[in-house]
C-alpha cells in the first residue's frame, strides 16, 4: 500500500473526507426517498419492525467494509479497473480464479434483479393505490389486481428502455440522485421527530435544496453538490421552524390518505 497507493493511507486525504461525508447523505436520504424500504416497512409485523430493520442494518454494515477490504486488496497489488464498479469482482476473480469471477457475477446479478424487482413494483403499487382511484372511481379490488399487472409491465418495460444507452453508471446514478436524496433527509426527520416543523419551511427547503446543490453540482463538483444540498435543507427547515413553529394537525393527515371526501364535507 505503502507502494503503490499511499495517499490511501492518509486520514485527512480530502477526496476521502469528501466522499465519506457526501456518501452519508445520499446513503440516508437513499433509504428515506426508495419506496422499498418504505413498502417493507409496512409489509412487516409491526412489533417486528424495529428488529428486523435493525439487524438488517447490522448485516448490511458488514458490505462495505468487506467491500472496502477489497479495495485494499486491489490497490495492495496495484491492479486498476477501468470501472471503480469492478473493484470486487476483479479481486474475486484474482484470488478464486475464472469460476470465482463468474460466482461472484451472479451474486451481483440476483442482487440487482431482486434490487430491480422491488422498484417496479413499489413504483407500480404507488401508481395503483394513488392515481389509478383519480383517475377512475370505483374501482374494485380484483379490477385493482389487474391495473397493478399491467403497471407492473409498463414499468418494467419503461426502465429497461431508459437504461439501455447506459448514460451514467450505477455510482455515477447514485450520486446524482444523491442531490434529491440529501434535499429531503432533514425535512422528514425533523417533520417525524418534531410537531413543531414548519410544512411550509420544509417544502422550500427541499425545493432551494436541490435547486442549490445541482448548481454547486454542476460548477464545483458532484458531492459538493450532495453535502450543499443537505446543509441547505437543514438550515432553512430548522430556521423556518424555529423561526415560525408550526402545531401538527394529525386530522390533514387522515384525510390526506382518502381519495374521496366523506359525507359531501
């Protein structure tokens, strides 16, 4: 390491302080902003949510710093993959021979398809629930079942047109994204953790947020771009809510879910 790739070794490398901060926010505001957390959360047992969401953290923790381990690996022996996407297998392949390369090619394959999966149908399933009942009233549930097979397909078809010119990679779309993703972490934290939050404060922020960090995005640099946005959208949701604290009426909240009004009110 020492050799070939000592600038890795650095603790105040700022590249490395750069991404570690930037990752945080488009990692948490990841799981905030993708309906499939959101979808299994309420699949589960509600007494078992908060176990099963925290050993899947503790599981999950483990892939990066395996993942991680193998960058060391990677750099140790000086071998550089074209993509940073391939970190992984390449050392996979080094240490296990071709048959490990292709293991671990599908590993990565059912990882992605089952990732995949779930998307289409938490996007197709928000689709049914919340603009199928707009647009055609009446709606029964089997009719609903069938609706949501053919979103499904639609979706799926859709997504696969759009990733054929393969215009960004799996990072570079995680890091884009990650300017949206980081505008909207502190506005829901803090509308969950506080009556307080100002409804108003928080849509702005998150609106100025990524406004603001795709400006810093495009000018400065990609996770400059990320970490303004999160700050952003901290400071104008905690100063509009300390400035014009709001009370949190639970009674918008129930009607927001009806898609039509009860008794003609």
């Amino acid at each position: 390491m020492l050799e070939n790739a000592p600038s890795s070794l650095n603790l105040t490398n700022q590249a490395a302080l750069l991404f570690m901060f930037g990752g945080a926010f488009f990692g948490i505001g990841e799981v905030f902003m993708d309906n499939t957390f959101w979808q299994r959360a309420y699949a589960i047992r509600q007494e078992d949510v908060l176990k099963m969401f925290m050993l899947s953290g503790i599981g999950w923790a483990l892939v990066p710093l395996a993942v991680a381990s193998l960058a060391f690996v990677a750099l140790a022996f000086g071998r550089e993959p074209e993509q940073i996407n391939q970190v992984a297998p390449l050392v996979a392949q080094v240490y296990g021979g071709q048959f490990a390369g292709w293991l671990f090619l599908v590993a990565v394959w059912s990882a992605l398809a089952s990732t995949t999966a779930a998307s289409i149908n938490a996007l197709a399933t928000l689709l049914m629930h919340d603009l199928l009942p707009r647009v055609k009233e009446g709606v029964t549930d089997d009719e609903s079942l069938q609706y949501g097979k053919y979103l499904t397909v639609v979706v799926g078809v859709l997504g696969l047109l759009l990733s054929l010119p393969r215009i960004l990679t799996m990072l570079q779309m995680l890091i884009f994204l990650g300017v949206i993703n980081a505008a909207f972490i502190f506005p829901i934290v803090l509308g969950l953790w506080s009556e307080k939050t100002n409804p108003t404060g928080a849509f702005v922020a998150a609106l100025v947020a990524i406004v603001g960090g795709y400006a810093v995005y495009f000018t400065v640099g990609n996770l400059q771009g990320i970490i303004a946005s999160g700050w952003l959208s901290f400071l104008i949701t905690a100063g509009s809510t300390v400035v014009w604290p709001s009370e949190f009426d639970w009674r918008k909240l129930q009607r927001a879910g009806r898609s039509a009004p009860e008794g003609g009110e």
